[in-house]
C-alpha cells in the first residue's frame, strides 16, 4: 500500500500511557482511522488511539551524555558508609 | 607546575566560572522549558571543568576541588567574559552564543594536541558542547533581530575574541562573522586581568567552604 | 473522537471516578470537577516553581563540585515539575500566563514550606531530606488521581523526587558525621523546619467530608499522610542522634503517632501570603517575569 505513513499509539485501559503499537499507510487520516481501528481495535484491545503521521515525529536517538549523570539519580548516591558512622556516634547502631 | 596544567586551569576555570554564573538561571529563564535546558548546560560546564580539574589535580598533586575552591581570586585563569554576572537574558544568551563560538575554536585546537590526554578529554568535551552550540545557535537564529540581543554581542564580542590566544582569533572572526576589535577594545578584558566580578563570586561560592575548619565533611 | 465511556451526567460522573473510573484531558466533565483540578493542580504547579527559590540561593554556595552539580539538578527538577504541571493546568482550561499572573498577584497560593528563609547550608540538607519526603508522600498518593494526565506525570515527579531524597539525606550525614558545629547546623534547621513539616500536609479533615477525596482527586487524607511521614522519617532522623523539637512526640502501641497540635493559624496565615518570604520571593518572580517577557513574545512570535 502506498500513501503516507501513520504511527499508531494505542491505550489499552483507561487512565494507561499511550504505546506504539505499529502503523499504517493510508491516502488520509479518514482512511487511516478506518484502517487503524480493524488493526489495533478489533479484538476490543484498545480502548483509544492516537494516529499520527510519521513526518509529524521528530526523533531523538542521539544523546551526548559523556560525563558522570550519576548525581542526578538515585544509584549515584551510596549512603551506607556515613549512615553507619553516624549511627555510631550517635549510639544508635544496633549492636 | 606541569606545562599543561596552565592550559588545562584556563579551560577548567573558564568552563566552572561560566556553569557557575550559568547555573544562577536555573529556575528564572523566560520560559520552564528553557530553565531545564540552560540548566543543564551549566552542569555540563561544570561537568568539564570538573574532569580538567582532575587531570590537573592528578599533575599538581591536589584533588579537582582543592582547585575549584580553594585558590584565591587571582590565581584563578578565567577570561573576563565568563566572569560577568549577567542577570539579564539579552546578554546572558548572548554570552552563551559568543562563548560557544570561541569555545568550539579552542577545543578544535586542543583536540589535535600531541598530549593523548588533553586530546582525549577536548574530544569528550567536544560531543557534548556539539548539542551546546545547536542550542546556543537556536536562540541566536530567534533573537538576531532583536536590538537587545544585537547590543549585547557587540558589547560582548571584544570579550569572546579575548578569550583565545591571539593566533586564533582570526578564526573566531570567521565563524561569527564579526570583524576584530581594535586593541584599545580589548583592553582589560583580556585572559590574565580579571573584573571585580569574579572576587565577588568567589566571595560567594567559597562562603559555605570556608565557614568550616578543617575536619568539616560536605 | 471516538465516543467516550465517561457519563455526561455529574451524578453518574461521581459514580465513575469513585468506582475507579479514569478521565482524559478531551472527556467531558463536571464544572465543578474541572475547577477543583485547576485550583488543585494549579497550586501543585506554583508550590514547584516557588520551590525553586528557596534552594535557588544555595546554588551558587555549594561547598563541592559533586554537590554543586546535585542541588543544580534538584533545583532544575522543580523548574521541569511545575513545567509538567502546569502543562496539565493549560489543557484544563487556564493558560500558563495567568497562572503566573495569579500567582505574583498574590491571588494563588503555593504551599507553605515555600513561604520560609534558608538560612544556612543545613536547611539545603533538610529540605531536600525531609520536605521533599512529606511532598513524595503526597505525590504518591496522586499517582491514583481520577484525572489520568496528571497522574500520569506524578510517575516522573516521583521517580525525580527520591533522588533529591536521596541527595539530601547525604548532606545531612555529611554533615552529622562532620564537627559537631556542623552537627548543629542540621539540628538548628530541624529545630525551624519541624513546625512548617508537621504543617505541611494540612488538617486532619475526614476523608469522606474531603470534596478532594469525594472527586478522586485525592486519595489519602491529610493526617493520613502525616502519619505516613512520621512512621517513615521519625526513626531515621532520630537514628542520626537529631532531636525532633516536640516533647509529646510519641508511637503509640497501635502505631499511631501522637504530637503537639500544629500551629494552624501559622499555616493559615503563610499560605495567605504573610510568612517570611512570602512578599520577597513574589517579588523576586515578578521581577524576572517582566523582565524576560520579551524574549517571550519573540520566541512565539514564529
């Protein structure tokens, strides 16, 4: 099939992040909604889609992360050491 | 002292002085969007410094924020460009366009340097600064028109060709398409003399540091 | 638009969200279920943003290049939250500009931690310890919220928020494990961050007389997330051999926590704009929302 390319994302309950599911090629959005809800909905597993068209996507996929990252997140901190240090001091260590 | 710890402290101090102005934004940019973005630029600046400082510190004998810190004013190497407190966002994204600009000139240099280190750690700075410049020539394609932002440059422009050594000023003048200043222009604003700015800085970011004595754990 | 399965109807509505049931930005919903978000939300978004200030100073005063890069990063969070939040504020219906117009007016309010001074390096420790801990409390609970965009970012706020935890927990080991006049810098700060902590989750009000709690908005009441706070940080603060400055301060043997009643009319009157801060940091807002208003109008003029 030729036509532009729509990306589905698909929600699967309610209240749920939307997913990439796949996508479709299709003349228009008509046709693409028509044909994105027998593939993504017929089986009741969708409870909404998003239909968007691939040049609407601005892809990200290069990130210059060269440097430690590590204090912004949760394993970059390791506490153990001073939480020990500090239990002792303040007599609070189990013996 | 090595004979590339001068280079390595000028780069160092120049990357930690400019996050550390830079970083003051965090939180007041025009927009949220921008907040995270110029925020994190800065913590990149520091980032850098940081790992210049490291291999210093490995050279000199002393840890990346012994000399971060615990350096009096003078003896840092910063250019004054990176030592004014620009509040405004006019000039701070000015700065940030000339510092770009001047800085991708710098580490082209240094990444051809025979010392693997040195080339090694230019090389590394270099992929994170490449997202730095697109971000820093956004804004300057949005506001090149804008007579603010036009004021700023040209009264920041002698600051940024003051911030490389002289052979490689031409080159800077190419990339922005600015033509040199005169040498009455760059007066006083060359790397080695510094504003009263940076000592007021220093006055600040070394204040909790130096509230405790020896023996003190941060 | 496909149809929708939530009821146009307010009664039916209620019943929707009590059994469960969850509401997209484009779904209809009752006026007074929209509003209750807004002021809700809105106020979430603002708490963010006045968040950063407090910390803010300290960004230029951090002792080291590791806790440099960590309290930048934190503080770039709030700026990034309130960006998140008030992103699900516009799709309800009130632009981001009168957010903030409100907000430097004094007309919307922001949470009352927000409303005090930082007065030394130990405050940036027990803010980002212990305030941090009571709002991820809160947060939490808000990852049940009804309205499933707001929800839906609480996932990341909440994700970003343990590690500010995390980063404030060592500074405050750091500096209990330092000189004892360090030492004494967290417990000074403690000492003043106690009363606005025990403050910060509001009165006790039955949850079932909550219309916060009725809507789904909320799904824990306020003495419940005390209490939650108390179990989970009374032992580790104790543990660091900090006193917590409230005499009657007790688990009782059903585990319920028992304390000084919190100052309320302090509450009241900070979060109505008369604490500390309050007018200083609006005006430090409004400066920098004037200010940069330009670059505004340039950025969006495409």
């Amino acid at each position: 099939m030729n036509g532009p390319v729509f990306e589905v994302f698909r929600q699967e309950r309610r209240g749920q992040p939307f997913e990439h599911a796949g996508s479709v090629t299709a003349p228009d959005a008509e046709f693409a909604e028509a044909w994105a809800r027998e593939q993504y909905g017929r089986r009741g597993e969708s409870v909404a889609l998003w239909i968007v068209p691939r040049e609407a996507i601005r892809p990200v996929t290069e990130w210059a992360d060269e440097f430690d990252l590590k204090y912004r997140r949760v394993d970059g901190y390791s506490i153990k050491t001073r939480l020990k240090e500090a239990r002792e001091r303040a007599g609070t260590a189990a013996s | 002292m090595s004979e590339r710890a001068p280079r390595l402290l000028e780069l160092a101090d120049d990357e930690l002085v400019l996050g550390w102005h830079e970083s003051e934004w965090t939180g007041i940019a025009p927009t949220l969007e921008e907040d995270v973005a110029f925020s994190s630029i800065a913590q990149n600046e520091i980032g850098h410094a940081r790992a210049a400082y490291e291999l210093a510190a490995a050279d000199l004998g002393t840890d990346a924020d012994a000399l971060a810190f615990d350096r009096r004013p003078e003896e840092y190497r910063c250019a004054p460009l990176v030592e004014l407190r620009l509040l405004d966002w006019a000039h701070a994204i000015a700065r940030r366009w000339l510092y770009e600009e001047a800085d991708a000139v710098r580490i082209a240099a240094l990444k051809a340097d025979t010392d693997p280190e040195l080339a090694g750690l230019a090389a590394k700075i270099d992929r994170e600064e490449a997202y730095h410049r697109m971000h820093a020539a956004m804004w300057h394609e949005r506001l090149r028109h804008e007579p603010r932002f036009r004021e700023a440059v040209e009264e920041l422009w002698p600051y940024a060709v003051a911030l490389l050594p002289q052979e490689l000023r031409p080159e800077l003048a190419a990339r922005t398409g600015l033509a040199l200043p005169s040498d009455t222009l760059l007066q006083g604003k060359e790397r080695g003399e510094h504003t009263p700015q940076l000592a007021e800085l220093w006055d600040e970011m070394t204040s909790v540091r130096r509230s405790a004595p020896a023996g003190a754990r941060w | 638009m496909p149809a929708s399965e939530v009821p146009r109807d307010e009664q039916a509505f209620l019943d929707y969200v009590q059994s469960g049931g969850k509401v997209e930005a484009t779904d209809w919903m009752p006026d007074e279920y929209r509003a209750r978000l807004i002021k809700f939300i809105e106020m979430h978004a603002n708490s963010e943003l006045m968040g950063v200030l407090p910390e803010r100073e300290w960004i230029l005063r951090a002792p080291t290049l590791q806790r440099k890069l960590a309290l930048t990063a934190k503080v770039q969070d709030e700026a990034g939250h309130a960006q998140l939040i008030y992103r699900v504020v516009e799709d309800l219906g009130k632009p981001r500009e009168r957010c903030l117009e409100d907000l430097v007016s004094g007309k919307a309010k922001f949470h009352n931690v927000f409303h005090y001074p930082t007065r030394t390096w130990g405050d940036v420790g027990v803010i980002a310890w212990l305030v941090d801990a009571a709002a991820i409390i809160s947060q939490k609970a808000l990852l049940k919220c009804s309205y499933a965009p707001y929800a839906r970012i609480m996932k990341k706020i909440c994700w970003e928020e343990s590690f500010h935890i995390l980063h404030g927990r060592d500074v405050v080991l750091a500096l209990v494990t330092g000189t004892p006049a360090q030492f004494e810098l967290v417990q000074e700060a403690l000492n003043r961050w106690w009363g606005p902590l025990m403050q910060f989750h509001g009165h006790t009000i039955p949850a079932d007389e909550d219309p916060m709690v009725i809507w789904r908005i909320k799904s824990q009441g306020n003495e419940e997330a005390r209490q939650q706070f108390l179990e989970g940080y009374v032992p580790q603060i104790r543990e660091l051999g900090l006193e917590i400055p409230d005499p009657k301060l007790r688990r009782r043997e059903d585990g319920v926590w028992e304390y000084t009643e919190p100052d309320w009319d302090e509450l009241r009157s900070v979060v109505t704009g008369h604490g500390p801060k309050t007018a200083e940091r609006l005006a430090f807002r409004r400066r920098f929302l004037e200010q940069e208003r330009w670059v505004r109008e340039a950025v969006l003029a495409a």
